[in-house]
C-alpha cells in the first residue's frame, strides 16, 4: 500500500535512498500512522540490496514538531500502555543500515529524538532542537532524556528538558548533537554527499561499524571493546577486506560487494 506521510524513494541516488516525512501542515507532527509507515519503510529499505545509505528528512519549516499532541492530548495513561507507540521507535533502532537525518527547521520533542535516533544528523542554517515536552506538562518519551543527555552532556540537556528551550543549528554543532551545518537550499544535498561517502564504503563493513559504534551506549568500555575486537576479526571473513586492502596496495579505488 502506498504510504499516506512519508514519501520513499528507494534509489534517490546510487545505492541511496530519501524517506521524506510528508504532513506538511501538521509540520510533520509524528502520528501513529506516519511512525508505522516510516518504520515499515525503513525495513523494506533495511533489506534492498541496492540501498547502502538512508537519507531521512522533511521539509525546508519542519523535519518534525513532535510527537501528534492532538492524537494524545485525549489519552490516559491505560490507553498510552495498550497502544506502545515507542515498540515503532524499537523497530526503527533496529535498522542495520546508516540513517543519516536531513534537518531543517523545527526538531521537537518526538521529531528531535527521531533525529538522534538516526546515525547522524546535517541541519540547515534554520534548524531548531529542543524538547519542549516540559511545556505541555510531560516530558520525553523516546528516548529525549536518554539521548540528548549522551549526545550533548548532562548541563545543556537538562536545560533543554526542564525549561523547553531550543537550540539553533550553531548550538547544535558547538554541542555535539548534529555532525554539519548547510545554507537551506544545500542541507539536504548536504546530506546525500554525507551518504555518498558511506554508500561508497563496504556495505558489510559499514553495519558492523554502524552496530559496533551503538553498542559504545549500551555497555561497559570493557564489553564494548570486546564487542568492536570480535567484529574487527569477523570483517576477516568477508571478500570486502581482501578487496579493500588488495585495491589499497594496487593503488586503486576497492569495488565493494558486502560479501
Ligand atoms: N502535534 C500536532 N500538531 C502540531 C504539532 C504537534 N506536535 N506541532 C505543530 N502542529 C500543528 C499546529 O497545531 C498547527 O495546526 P493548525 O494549523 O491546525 O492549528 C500547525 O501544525 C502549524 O503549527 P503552528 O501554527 O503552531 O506553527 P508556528 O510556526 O506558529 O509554531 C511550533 C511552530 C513552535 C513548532 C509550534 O507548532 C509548537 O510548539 N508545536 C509543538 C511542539 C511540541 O510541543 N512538541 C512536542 C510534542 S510531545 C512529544 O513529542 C512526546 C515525545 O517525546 C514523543
């Protein structure tokens, strides 16, 4: 079915694919709906042997203003467990392939922990972070306290989180939550040159590294080096390490399989 909030083009480049969120008027607010299709489309893409790079973005105003306030405001703590909408976020985390998120103008709430939910993040000059849910007596629920905390330290997230306050693109960057800044009419170019420079790399390769660099969040440094050794060693395993490092030596570009 064709779906009715995100647009999915599977081969916006070579080996690279666009996911744009489509509720314009609504600036992109994350309805259940929308989450459902995004992640559905994520795993279709997580599967296509032609995608390498995902590329994840809005519009020009809006990446995404937060979560759908008014699909919630009616909701009781009962209906908000029955319905789970975060086992959606669970399945987006579980995409293998690197998702780099195309922001420009509002990244709020849910729409901010979508963008960190990504592997990395090229805004536009208009782009603004923040959790805002502390305004309409709530707080983050995917991950925002989590995320943000880990990305730009404890002081400016939690600023963030108890006054609503949003950061500019510049903030952004100085903190560490997003990798680049682009004028508006190039972020999202930006972005595909961001994903042209991973696509280009092994496929196999890159998962292992994409998985190796998350688990740095979920453990210890000593089980996350024992993770990254034994990846290390397995990579020894593919037709990529023999090509990559053959091609070095034979002073050529390596032409990668993920085999
Ligand atoms: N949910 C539902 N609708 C939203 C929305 C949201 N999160 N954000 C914006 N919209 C709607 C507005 O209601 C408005 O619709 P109508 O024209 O039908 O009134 C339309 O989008 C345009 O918005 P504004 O007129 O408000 O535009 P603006 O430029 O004046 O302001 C804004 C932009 C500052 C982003 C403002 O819309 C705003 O504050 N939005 C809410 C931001 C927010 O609180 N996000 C957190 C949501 S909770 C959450 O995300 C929980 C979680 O952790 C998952």
């Amino acid at each position: 079915m064709t779906p009715e909030f995100i647009i999915v083009t599977p081969q916006a480049r070579p080996y690279i694919a666009h996911v744009q969120l489509n509720r314009p008027k609504e600036l992109n607010a994350l309805n259940l709906q929308l989450m459902q299709e995004l992640r559905d489309a994520l795993q279709q893409l997580d599967a296509d042997e032609n995608v390498r790079c995902i590329v994840l973005s809005g519009n020009d105003k809006a990446f995404a203003a937060g979560a759908d306030i008014k699909q919630m405001a009616g909701r009781t703590a009962v209906d908000m467990y029955n319905i789970d909408q975060f086992t959606i976020w669970d399945g987006i985390k579980k995409i293998r392939k690197p998702i780099i998120a195309a922001v420009s103008g509002f990244a709020l709430g849910g729409g901010c922990e979508l963008a960190m939910l990504c592997d990395m993040i090229v805004a536009s000059e208009t782009a603004k972070f923040g959790q805002p849910e502390i305004k309409i007596g709530v707080m983050p629920g995917a991950g925002g306290t989590q995320r943000l905390t880990r990305a730009v330290g404890k002081a400016l997230a939690m600023e963030m989180v108890l006054t609503g306050r949003f950061i500019s693109a510049g903030e952004a960057l100085a903190a560490g939550l997003i990798n680049r800044i682009a004028p508006v009419e190039l972020f999202l170019e930006d972005a595909f040159r961001l994903a042209a420079d991973v696509a280009r790399q092994s496929p196999l390769a890159v998962k292992v590294a994409k998985e190796s660099v998350l688990r740095a969040f979920d453990s210890t440094l000593e089980e996350g080096l024992h993770f990254e050794r034994k990846n290390f060693y397995l990579l020894f395993a593919s037709e990529d390490q023999k090509e990559g490092m053959k091609a070095f030596m034979e002073k050529r570009e390596p032409v990668f399989t993920g085999k």
